[in-house]
C-alpha cells in the first residue's frame, strides 16, 4: 500500500482512525509538508465537517492550508501557493469536504462544476463569461461577487459553494487566479 492509500484509508476509514505518524511528516509530492499527517492535525477539520459546522470549517480548512505552506493566517492564498501546494494535504482536505457533505462541497466538485461550464485545466484565466458562470453555479455570484460574510455556510447552499478560500479585501482578480490554479491541479 502507498503512502497516499494508507493516509486516506487511515484517516478517512470507517473506524475514523487518526494517523499521528510519530513527530514525522510524509512529504507531500512537491517536497512540502504534508501537515495533516502530523499528529492528525485534521481532527478538528473533520470534528467541524462531522458537525456540519461549515463556516467554522471553512475557516479551519483556510488555518490547515496555510500552516502547509508556511504563512500567517493575514496571507492570502495566492496562484504560486496553490500551483505548489502539497497534494497530499490537498487531497486529504478535499476527500473530508466531499466525504462529510455527501459531494455538495470539495474542491474537486467545484472543478467538475468549473469544467461543466466550459473551463479549462490549463491554469489559465477562462475569461469572464465563464468564471461568472461558475461563480452563478456555486453561489458566489448574483449580479456581484458576495462576500465572504455573504455565503450561504449550511446544505441549502448550492453544490460547490464550500469551501472558498477568503481572499483579502479588493482581491477578487488576485483570488480568481488562486481558485483556477487549484482547480488545474491533476491532484483534484
């Protein structure tokens, strides 16, 4: 069994087993840290996500992929982090938002959803008209941008509203470059 099948069976089994792999981390693909696997530091993702707390989760994911790449919670996630970001800790934070909203919410829903309106994996920006026809399908868009105080943080939201990595204030080109950066990783 590889690394990657023995972390998602341990901490995504039935038996909800969290993998504290000593003091050591796995090294995720690109040579980062995969944070997660340390002392199971996505309990508290999973607690969150179990409890169908979304925003407090959404949070949380933000605090997780962060940590990951070595930034304060006052950075803003941004295309360079997220073409680098370990896959590893992507895939694990994904397979949780899927796993626990029964495939309304995950990163890689949000890619299927991007695809479904005509988006390319090729990381580079789709043009307006269809990242405001993504941003219409999940709920971000309804004449302007919400906010991130404005999202809808329970079920009645629509399928790959969440998570949505909080960019800082005026950012919305800066983020829309982040989000197609990680929607084009093969990891998803």
């Amino acid at each position: 069994m590889n690394r990657r099948s023995f972390c998602r069976h341990a901490l995504l089994g039935s038996a909800g087993l969290v993998v504290a792999a000593g003091d050591r981390a796995f090294s995720g693909s690109n040579g980062g840290s995969n944070i997660i696997a340390q002392g199971g530091l996505h309990a508290r993702l999973k607690t969150l996500l179990n409890g169908r707390q979304w925003k407090d989760a959404n949070d949380e994911t933000i605090r997780i992929m962060l940590e990951a790449i070595g930034k304060k919670r006052s950075t803003s996630l941004d295309q360079q982090n997220l073409q680098n970001f370990p896959c590893d800790t992507l895939k694990i934070i994904d397979d949780l938002w899927t796993r626990y909203s029964n495939w309304r919410f995950g990163f890689s829903r949000q890619k299927q959803i991007y695809l479904d309106v005509g988006g390319k994996l090729d990381g580079k920006y789709p043009g307006d008209r269809i990242w405001d026809d993504f941003g219409r399908k999940v709920g971000w868009w309804d004449g302007s941008w919400l906010s991130y105080n404005q999202l809808t943080f329970d079920l009645s939201a629509p399928a790959g509203h969440l998570p949505r990595i909080r960019p800082t204030q005026n950012a919305q080109f800066r983020y829309r470059g982040a989000l197609y950066t990680l929607l084009a990783r093969e990891c998803l």
